[in-house]
C-alpha cells in the first residue's frame, strides 16, 4: 500500500510560483509512474501532469503545458511539481497519484492510478 503526502500548497499572486512536493513510502516508488490532478471548486478532478517511473516519458494537460513541469527524486521518494506564471484559474486542490498505467495515456491525459494524496491547496490571486 502506498501512502502519498503533498506539500508546498499555498497563496500566490498570478504569475508567481510555487513547487508542490508529494513524499511517498509503502511501496517501491522508482516503479510508479506518478501524476499530478486537481480540481477546483465545483468542477471534476482534472488530469494535470505525469511522469514515467523511468523518467523517460511526460504528459502534461493543456492548460499547463509550458509552464508546469514534474519531476522526481528517486532516492527521496518524492515528485514534484513546478508551477510558474501561475493563473487564478490555476486555483485547486492538487492531488498527487501513484500507479498510473502509461499504456493509457495520450495526447494531453492520463488516467490516475490507485493511490491518491490528501491533496493541497493552491490558491492564486489576480
């Protein structure tokens, strides 16, 4: 069972940035491929970013692409997600996910897989 743990949340003027991190234990982190979802109030848990247990493949939403990007630290068990010219529409609760199926992903989501953070929030101000 793999428990996830987001931080890094917070409030920020538009066209700032913040750097979510999610530290993961309970499993063999370096084989999840690993993504990022969010969502806004009274709107659906939206596919933002993920990245490939080997760090060889990326998806990115389209509404992030270019100024998001995710990675990972392996030896830290932990992922995380850069987010610059950050926009009120940015505003959400994200969620860190782990087991992704890549096999599954095109174009500009992917599915989640079966483990889910609390999630933290974001708030960006115009």
């Amino acid at each position: 069972q793999v428990q996830l743990v987001e931080s890094g949340g917070g409030l920020v003027q538009a066209g700032g940035s913040l750097r979510l991190s999610c530290a993961a234990s309970g499993g063999t982190f370096s084989g999840y491929s690993m993504g990022w979802f969010r969502q806004a109030p009274g709107k659906e848990r939206e596919f933002v970013a993920a990245m490939h247990w080997s760090a060889g493949g990326f998806y990115y939403a389209d509404s992030v692409k270019g100024r998001f990007s995710v990675s990972r630290d392996n030896a830290k068990n932990t992922v995380f997600l850069q987010m610059n010219s950050l926009k009120p529409e940015d505003t959400a609760v994200y969620y860190c996910n782990a087991g992704l199926l890549w096999s599954s992903c095109s174009g500009y989501v992917c599915p989640p897989g079966n483990y889910w953070g609390r999630g933290t929030q974001v708030i960006v101000s115009s």
